[in-house]
C-alpha cells in the first residue's frame, strides 16, 4: 500500500468509529419516555445520522419529528420527520424556517410529554430563530468568521442575538421535559457552547459578550448592542443532558488503524487549537526529529486549529494545516502529513481536509507554485488540487472535529 492508501484507510477508519450511531442508540436503549407525546428535533451536521438512529430504535413511538442540517448532509427520509437541509457556517433562509418548524413543534407541548433533543456541531448556523434581522445576522457571522474568535467566543456573542441558543429552546419546550444527546465538536465538550447550547444553562456572561465585541472590534447596530447586555439562562429544570462522541474517539480509532497498518501510533493531544500553519509546521518539525527512526510511527493530534484570513483564497483549516508542513517533510524518507474535519467539510470547499508527502513541496514548485505564497493567500485548496492532495469523503454523518496525522513508514 502506497503512503496515500494508508492515509485514506485511516481517515476511513477514524471517522467510521466517530459516527454516532452507537452512541445515540446507548444512550436511548432501555429509556422509557413515559406516556406523554414524544417528539424529536435534530440539529447539526450530524443530525440527520443521530435522528436515523433514534428512528431506528424508537421507531414510530416518535410522534413527529424535524431535522435541521445542513446542505448535502441529509440522506433520505425518516419516517414522518420534516428534514430541512440550511446554510452552514452562515444561517440562510431555511436555517430560520427549520426552525420555526421546531418550535412550533415543541411549542404546545406538556408536562408529561418529551422533546428528544438530537445535537450536533454546526447547529449554531443550522438552528437559528434571530432576533436581529437576517442581513445583521448574517453581517454578523461574517465578521466573527474571518476575525479569528475562537468557537467559544464566537457561540458567547450569538447567544445574545437568538431566541433559541442559551438555553432558550429548553424554555420554550417547557413544561415538556428534554432528552438531550450531545455530540460534542468542541474541545473540552462544553456542553452550553455546542451549537451555542439551545438546551443548556448559559455559563457566558454579557459582560463576556461585551468584551468580546471589543476584543475583536465588531461592528453593532444600536438594536445588537441593546440585546448584548441582556441575559440568558443560567438554570433550567426541564432538561437531562448526555454527552456521546468526541475527538478522544477519532484520535483512538486513527491510532488503531495506524497500528494495524504497521505503524507504532502516539496520540500528542485531542485539543490542539493553535493557528493552523503551525500545527502543520510543528508536525513537520516531529518528522524531521525522527528521521532516522527504524520502524515506522504515526503521530496523531486531534482538535481543531484556526485560521486567521490573511488572503482571499478558498481553503479551509485542515487543507492549510497539511501544506504548512509540505515545505518541513520535503525530502525526508517517506513520510506524509494530513488533516481531516471528521464532519467531510473543511471551510467553504468540497474537501475534507488535505493530504503531503516529502514529495508535494517540490512538485508544487516544479508547477510554479510557492508554498508560502498560497499560504499567505489562504488558497491551500487550489494548490492541494494540483497536485492530488485534496481528501475528499463527502459528507460523513458525524461531526467531532479534525484529526490531522503524520506518518513515517520504514
Ligand atoms: O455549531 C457550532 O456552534 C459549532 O459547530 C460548535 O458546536
């Protein structure tokens, strides 16, 4: 097997064991939801996966049932569900009526009855009802997209401007109770800042949304600046949360492939969160240490890096990750460095992620490509596309951030 075909079994592999199937039907198996109405809504770019799964299980006891995801993301019908595909990272139109369909859903439920709640990364853009208009709201996401907050700032400021982020949607639900399953893509698993937590008690602050606003330099209407200083909930009595998948899980399932193809894994760490480039720079540098090794290894770092947009080329996170570390592996012995999003989407492209060996960096050059100038131009995409390092998985069903992984095969 070529470095390549190893790369592609292990993306395979990990995302595989990352779906959350498993997991959803763990967390349902043996759960009685009492005699009242059960209902379901889904929301994520896995949420079409999480709602086949409790289908699969609960079958027509879910009374209805409405599924936000995203574009791509959906793959058939479920049962009676109302299965909405929207606008991700920004909200669109049908992010709104996808929700609207939720809560009118869930709006005149009572006591007795249940929301099974299904979460999922990406829901921040998915499931939105907002309460600035969709030209703000959407001028908005711009500007925390390409300023280069973290996904914790940026969930802490957009729970100020919904009616259903914050812990809102469990407000709503109320009296009904909320079965949530979370599947967590943000390190840590903070469980009221994935897809900004409709479903869980707030722990951000306005004064926090405040000083973020400033950090970063936003621009606010006088309407958005009003709602900056109102508060969300920081209690909320209907709700029961249980967390499935996360990072941990992609990173193990690589490390198990790694081995199975020959490689001695090591996990260096399930929330790497720097500046993309480095990362990859930094996992080149891993490999050059090691050159002289005698049998093969595989390092793995999962998490999710960002990028701050210096350029206006297309690219995403994963992609710019892998060639940053093209220049460092240059002519080492086969070695190959690549990062995948385990959700199949890497930024505003249709890849998942990229893929270098020792040889991209001067085959790049050899086609009149610098490196470091696309980087600078934030087009890692175009670049990888020339040379055949782009990975694409289309879309996967799970969403618990990236794993990138170096190999050194002896
Ligand atoms: O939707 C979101 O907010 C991000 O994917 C983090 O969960």
């Amino acid at each position: 097997m070529t470095l390549r075909e190893d790369a592609n079994r292990i993306v395979s592999d990990a995302i595989t064991a990352a779906l959350p199937d498993t997991a959803v039907k763990k967390a349902l198996e043996g759960r009685s939801f009492g005699p009242g109405r059960l209902v379901l809504v889904a929301l994520g770019k896995a949420g079409w996966q999480m709602a086949r799964s409790a289908y699969d299980l609960l079958g027509e006891r879910i009374e209805a049932g409405v599924v936000v995801t995203k574009y791509q993301h959906a793959k058939g019908p479920i049962g009676n569900f109302k299965i909405v595909e929207a606008g991700h990272p920004v909200p669109d139109e049908n992010s709104f009526s996808g929700t609207r369909a939720a809560i009118d859903l869930v709006r005149d439920l009572g006591e007795d009855d249940t929301v099974l709640f299904l979460v999922s990364g990406g829901g921040s853009a998915l499931f939105e009802q907002p309460l600035i208009s969709p030209e703000e709201l959407q001028g908005l996401t711009g500007q925390l997209l390409a300023c280069g907050a973290d996904i914790v700032e940026m969930n802490t400021i957009r729970k100020r401007f919904s009616a259903v982020k914050g812990g809102r949607f469990a407000q709503i639900c109320a009296p009904a109770k909320v079965f949530s399953i979370v599947l967590s893509d943000i390190i840590g698993d903070p469980l009221d800042m994935i897809a900004s937590g409709p479903a869980y008690p707030d722990s951000s602050t306005s004064d926090q949304a405040r000083e973020i606003a400033r950090k970063y330099n936003l621009t606010l209407t006088p309407k958005m600046e009003e709602l900056l200083l109102q508060e969300t909930p920081k209690e909320l009595h209907n709700v029961e949360t249980h967390i499935t998948g996360s990072v941990r899980q992609l990173c193990r399932a690589a490390a198990k492939c790694c081995e199975e193809l020959g490689y001695e894994p090591h996990i260096l760490t399930a929330s790497l969160c720097c500046e993309a480039r480095e990362a990859g720079s930094f996992l080149s540098s891993i490999a050059q240490y090691h050159q002289d090794c005698d049998h093969s290894l595989a390092f793995i770092a999962g998490g999710e890096t960002v990028v701050h947009l210096t350029g206006k080329g297309l690219g995403g996170r994963n992609q710019e990750l892998a060639l940053a570390g093209a220049a460092g592996i240059a002519g080492l012995p086969a070695t190959a460095l690549f990062s995948v999003g385990s959700d199949g989407t890497d930024g505003p492209t249709d890849a998942a992620g990229g893929y270098v060996d020792n040889t991209t960096f001067e085959t790049l050059k050899e086609a009149g490509t610098d490196v470091f100038e696309v980087l600078r131009q934030n087009d890692s995409y175009h670049a990888l596309e020339r040379c055949g390092g782009l990975i694409r998985t289309g879309a996967t069903g799970t969403n618990v951030n990236d794993v990138a992984v170096l190999l050194l095969r002896r």
